[in-house]
C-alpha cells in the first residue's frame, strides 16, 4: 500500500503501524480537502446541476492512471488489485495548495486490495468481507485487474447520472436500448459513453486493460476537450472554499 501511495492520483500514506497488544494498526493519509465523489454527487443532486464534462474526462484519466500503477509498477512482482473501487472511495482535493484551484483525483482506501501474487494462488476471496454490493462485477467474486476497470466504469456511469448507485441510475434492467449504449446520457458526448461503455463489457476478457484505457481516454480527450462546452464548476463543500 506504502508503495502504491506514491503515485499522484493516490491518497498518500504519511505512517503506518501496528500496536499488537490492542490488535490494531493506524494509517496516517494524505487529508483530501473536497472529499469523495458520493458526497460530490450528494451537493449536484439537490440543485440537480450536472458535472461539468471536463471533470468527467479529469476523473476517468487520472483514475485509469493511478489502476495502470496498481497493476503493472514500478515492478510487476508488487501488482495489487483494488477490488473496492466506488463513489465513496475515491477523493478530490486541490493540486498543491489552497491558493492553486486546480483539482487532483485520487484513489483511496486499498481495505479490500490484494497482491496479484496472492490472487494468483487462488486466495481472491481474502479480504471481501466489507465489500460493497452494488458495485460487484459481473464475474464477482472471481476478481483480476478487469473487475477494477468494470469498477470504474460504473463509478463514471454514476457521475453522468448523478446516482449513488448504478442500479438506480439508467441502468436497470428496465432501460431501454438506447440508455444502455449511451451509458453517460445525452448532456455528455458520444466519446465519452463509448469509453464507459468499453469498460462495462459482460467479459473480463472484452474489457480494456488499465495501460490501454488510460491512453484511450487520454488520446478521446485531446481530441475534444476544445469543443465541450464551459460550464459552471464543481459544487465545493463550504470548509474548503
Ligand atoms: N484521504 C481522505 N481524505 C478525506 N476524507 C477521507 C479520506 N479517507 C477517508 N475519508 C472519509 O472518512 C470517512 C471514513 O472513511 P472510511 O474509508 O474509513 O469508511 P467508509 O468509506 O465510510 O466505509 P467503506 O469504505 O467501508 O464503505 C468517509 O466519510 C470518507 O469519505
Ligand atoms: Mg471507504
């Protein structure tokens, strides 16, 4: 965890350690000043104002990239697979300081993850207890580095449909064909849902892996980021403004 944490779109862990006697263990983290993307979605969904695109794309390139460290660097004998990958998880704060307004995306709570090595000799089940439910993947509980992209999928189909949760979003089994080939709605583009949609395939094996999405996304931004439209900002919790 100490080793993922240096990667920039990861919460930082300052110290960590174990007491014995009480049998428990503290980790000091990195404090994210504007808090996750539930409670985010929670302030947009009373005023029903949408996310802004451009912070959409920030999301999905900056988590992709921080899930391409946890499965492939700096060295593949430390790959680790999140499997916890939600709303509540993952953190916004400032780039640098409170003077500096632009925002950073980070990965948290690795409770759940678990080395390659270990899910490798069949151990995928270890650490599971606190789960979330409405986050599970299609192949669940049989996990890899697909399930943590599938789980990224839905954090993203979440944040265009300002849900808590992707069954309640348009996703259910009532929606219609056009919903679910459009996962990210009509306010987004069509470059945007098809990346979503790439990640949520029913087959590990069709999903992209986190070196691929990463570039992917990277690659659909670029190529349109001049056209998307300015709309206002993220709504900021009022301690941080
Ligand atoms: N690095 C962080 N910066 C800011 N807030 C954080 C950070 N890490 C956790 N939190 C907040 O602290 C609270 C407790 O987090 P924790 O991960 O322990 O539990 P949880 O996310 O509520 O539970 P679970 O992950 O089991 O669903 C949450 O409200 C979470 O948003
Ligand atoms: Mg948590």
């Amino acid at each position: 965890m100490k080793q993922a944490s240096q990667h920039r779109n990861i919460v930082n862990i300052f110290d960590a350690f174990i007491i014995p006697r009480k049998m428990s263990v503290s980790i000091y983290l990195e404090y994210c000043k504007i808090g996750s993307l539930s409670a985010l979605i929670e302030r947009h969904a009373v005023v029903q104002r949408p996310l802004p695109e451009h912070f959409m794309w920030h999301t999905f390139q900056q988590i992709a990239s921080a899930l391409e460290f946890c499965h492939y660097g700096p060295r593949r004998t430390f790959a680790i697979l999140h499997r916890d990958i939600k709303l509540a998880n993952i953190f916004i704060t400032y780039r640098h300081s409170s003077r500096d307004r632009r925002i950073m995306v980070k990965l948290g709570d690795f409770r759940c993850a678990i080395s390659a090595q270990d899910r490798d000799n069949g151990h995928s089940r270890v650490g599971l207890s606190r789960y979330t439910p409405e986050f599970a993947t299609p192949e669940n509980p049989r996990y890899s580095d697909a399930s943590d992209v599938f789980q990224l999928g839905i954090v993203m189909v979440c944040l265009c449909n300002l849900s808590q949760t992707w069954r309640k979003s348009h996703e259910g089994r009532a929606a219609s064909k056009k919903q679910r080939n459009r996962p990210a709605g009509p306010k987004y583009s069509k470059g945007l849902s098809e990346a979503i949609q790439w990640c949520r395939q029913k087959y590990p094996r069709d999903h992209p892996d986190a070196y691929m999405l990463h570039r992917a996304v990277v690659g659909c931004y670029d190529s349109i980021k001049w056209s998307l439209p300015r709309v206002p900002d993220l709504i900021l919790p009022h301690r941080s403004r």
